[in-house]
C-alpha cells in the first residue's frame, strides 16, 4: 500500500513514470491521478459498509429492514452534496415458513436438512421418486424429458467447473425445465463443501413457481447421489412460506453532462440482500464501492459531455426487479435510447479486469483503457473475459441491446463460499479491495463519460435475438425485464 502510495507521489511529482523521459502532464492524467489518490487517502465505502452491516441484519426488498437501509443510505449520500432520487417500485416479498426433505430407501426413513428456496409454493407437499440428472445443461433436461415426469430431480445448483462455451443454466432456469417436464420437486446440490444451506429465487421474476424447490448440503446431496445409483430413493417433500406485496426503491444520483446530452451512461450496483445475511459481499462491496466515486465526483466535476447515473438497485434478487423497473420508467419517459453504455458492479473488488459480456468489439478498447490503469500506479491484472451474465441487473440493459461491462476480481475463497448463506458478514470485505474497484471503475466510468465516440453501439431488436441465441441466453426472451 505504501509502495503504490509512493509510486503515485512519483508519478505525480515527476509526470512520468521511473526511467522515462520527463514530459508535462496532460489535464485528463491530472484530474485522473487527483480520482485515484482521493479513493486512495479519503476512502468512506468501507467503514459505511460495516456500520450497515452491523445496524441491518440484511437489506431484503420489500421488508422493513430492507426500507431502513435504503433509508441510511439515501441520508449518507445527501451528506455529499448530491441530489438523491428514490425510485419505488412494487415487488412481492416472499417469506420462507419451515421445510421439510425426507427419503426413504430400503424400508428406512432419513429426514436431510435443507431448506426452500423463493418462490416455492405457499403451501406443498409433494413426493416422488428421486432422479438424478447431473449438472443439469439444458441438453440434460431434453435428453431425460420423458424420464422427469412424477420425480423429484437431483441436480447440481452450479457445476464445478462451467463448460467452456456452454452457457452455466441458472437455477431459476432448471427449475422451470424440471417443472415444463411435470416433475415434483427439484433437490439442488449445493457447491461447496459445509453444512451452509444458500438461499436464492428459483422464479426468474417475482412469481411462484409451480413445484416445490430445496436446498441440500454437498454432503447431504453427494450421499444421495450415491444411494440413487443403487437404490430406488423416494423424496417427501414439505414447505410453506408468506408472499406479501410490498414496495421497495432504486436510489439514483445523477450528474447531467455539461452541456446538454442525449447520451446516459448508468453504473449500477444492487443494494439489497436476501434474508439470512446483511450481504457484505452480495453486493454490500459492489454498492458501497459507488458510494466513494459519487464523492469524488462531487470533489472534481469532471467535464463530462455525457450524463451519468449512479444507480443502487433494490430487488435484484427477486430477479432483477428493481433494474427492469428503472428501465420501463425510461421507456415510459420516452428516454430508453439515450441509454448508451451500462456498468454493472455485482461481487466484485480486487478488481482485475473486464467482462465484455458478449462484446467482443470491446476488447481492443479494454485492454487499451487497462494499460492506461496500470499506468496511473494501479496494481491491475488487465485480464479479460468474455461471458455473459444471467443473473444480475445486466438483464435488463442486455434486452434493450445497451452494451454492457462487469468488471472482475478476485476475492478470498470464504467469500465466495458465504454467497447467500448466514456467513455473508462484513469480516469477508477488505478495505484495500473496495479502493481497487472503486479506482478502477471510476476510470472506466470517466472514460465512458468523455470519448468522443463509444467503444460499442446499442443493438436492434434483431441484433439482441440473434445475440441472445448465439449465447444460448434465449431463455430470457420468456421474461419482460422491464420491456
Ligand atoms: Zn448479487
């Protein structure tokens, strides 16, 4: 930290980095440098982010700890000087009763902890025989549809490692697949080792679905796995839950380019949490990591001839609600096509790099703005990924054909493993991997926000088709998403 701190001081004092010729600085690698040193020597995110760790015990949409964070954070922006948009929307909160998984096999009865997952039925119960279909591609699920029908289905929530080029279902996604095939009930694996059971929606929008979802430990769902093989496993399956209608809001700021634009660049990040966990990494670390680029923005106006706007999304979730609302309120404004480019931020620090998110044409740009990074001091791999996410806010700016980038990085493993579980606490999140991110996507954001032209176009609706087929994500034409 010291090093980096010096090296920055040397930069700054020579205009040059060590061993090349002197030259002035430009005005952009100065007001870059003020960007990076402020987050460096000012930073708030991540005292912020502990103190709402500790007085909310999660940020869930709709619920009332959910609206007290939203709160918390709307008076701790306005502390910035900036104006503060809350943008409600309607969302539908579910709320888990008891569960209940029992097999039997061989005469005997063996109750399994696990626990439902959103928008599972009200009131179920179901049972059936077990049928174990693996990972759980969507090939799987054609190749086995005849067999699925009356079972309950035994599948990996994740797999270990993601096929390359095939693109990794959702839960939701098999879910509905085991459902379209007239099985029972899905019993999800867990992916890491423990006895954390993960929530998570396997609805892809705010709805229930029709049969009933659990999950199951690695081990409870590896033992079953191997007693399928060679027994006939009947699962009983029991769960009840509440479904109210509720309301939570975006929280936006917005800072209008200095001339007047019809260009938008939105960075977003989602703000709310499940119920089990106040969410340090899912997405305590991706919002609070906004908190300190609005600061520095305040601090140094950049002349920007674009508008940016900041966007902490609630209901992500439930499925992206909070986002697809905030893009059926452009369409309905009539302002839909002044959205130009999104940032998603969702789990991230100790950034590393970019995701293009299916833009391939971004790359050259990328690699390009990743070396500029490196050259203002930062400790910045500049690695590049080319995936496209199907479970975050980028959902909605996809099918309005916005290009997209996420950045990445790497965190402990622990952190990863809290995902959605009760471990998901503050002692996950590190101060100096919260300022990498902000940096980086504060230059990424203020790049965005100056060029003279955009590194990628919006696409047509045909474009968005055909790019949704070509990265078999066509599932999502089944949804609204704000359209
Ligand atoms: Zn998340």
């Amino acid at each position: 930290m010291i090093f980096r701190a010096l090296i920055l001081l040397f930069v700054i004092v020579m205009g040059s980095a060590p061993g090349q010729a002197q030259k002035p600085l430009d005005p952009e690698t100065i007001l870059l440098t003020k960007m990076v040193r402020s987050l460096q020597e000012g930073y708030q995110g991540y005292q912020l982010l502990g103190r709402i760790c500790t007085m909310f015990a999660h940020r869930m949409s709709g619920s009332d700890e959910g609206a007290a964070a939203e709160e918390y954070l709307v008076r701790h922006l306005a502390t910035l000087g900036v104006k503060v948009e809350r943008q409600p929307f309607p969302i539908q909160v579910w709320e888990r009763g008891n569960s209940l998984v029992q097999i039997s096999y061989q005469g005997k009865k063996v109750p399994l902890a696990a626990r439902s997952l959103a928008f599972t039925p009200l009131q179920v119960e179901s049972r059936g025989e077990v049928f174990d279909i693996g990972t759980g591609y969507r090939e799987d699920f054609i190749r086995h549809a005849a067999s699925l029908k009356d079972k309950v289905v035994l599948v990996d929530i994740y797999p270990d490692i993601a096929k390359p080029n095939v693109m990794n279902p959702h839960r939701s996604d098999k879910l509905r697949w085991a459902q379209d095939a007239q099985a029972r009930g899905v019993l999800f694996v867990n992916r890491y080792p423990g006895e954390l059971l993960p929530t998570g929606t396997v609805s892809r929008i705010d709805s229930l679905v029709a049969i009933p979802a659990f999950i199951l430990s690695r081990g409870a769902g590896l033992n079953l796995r191997a007693l399928v093989r060679n027994n006939r496993v009947v699962a009983h399956l029991r769960a009840s839950a509440r479904m109210r209608q509720s309301q939570a809001s975006n929280i936006l700021v917005h800072f209008p380019a200095r001339r007047p634009s019809n260009e938008t660049v939105v960075i977003g990040a989602h703000f709310d949490t499940w119920d089990l966990a106040p969410g340090a990494i899912d997405n305590g670390i991706g919002a609070l990591a906004l908190f300190d680029i609005i600061r520095v923005w305040t601090e140094l106006r950049p002349l920007q001839t674009r508008n940016i706007t900041f966007a902490f999304w609630m209901g992500e979730e439930q499925g992206q609600i909070g986002s697809s609302h905030f893009i059926k309120q452009m369409i309905h404004q009539g302002k839909a096509d002044s959205l130009k480019f999104y940032i998603n931020v969702d789990m991230v620090a100790n950034t590393n790099g970019f995701d293009m998110e299916g833009r391939e044409e971004l790359s050259g740009y990328l690699s390009e703005l990743g070396k500029r990074i490196q050259s203002l001091g930062l400790d910045f791999e500049n690695k590049q990924q080319n995936k496209i996410s199907l479970a975050t806010d980028t959902i909605p700016f996809f099918m309005q054909g916005v290009p997209v980038v996420q950045t990445m990085g790497q965190l402990p493993p622990l952190a990863y493993r809290a995902y959605h579980t009760s471990q998901d606490q503050f002692f996950l999140v590190q101060k100096k991997h919260m300022i990498l991110s902000s940096q980086v996507l504060a230059i990424l954001l203020h790049d965005l926000a100056v060029m003279d032209q955009l590194p990628a176009a919006r696409f047509s609706d045909q474009q968005i088709k055909a790019w949704l087929r070509k990265h078999q994500a066509e599932e999502l034409l089944n949804y609204p998403y704000g359209r």
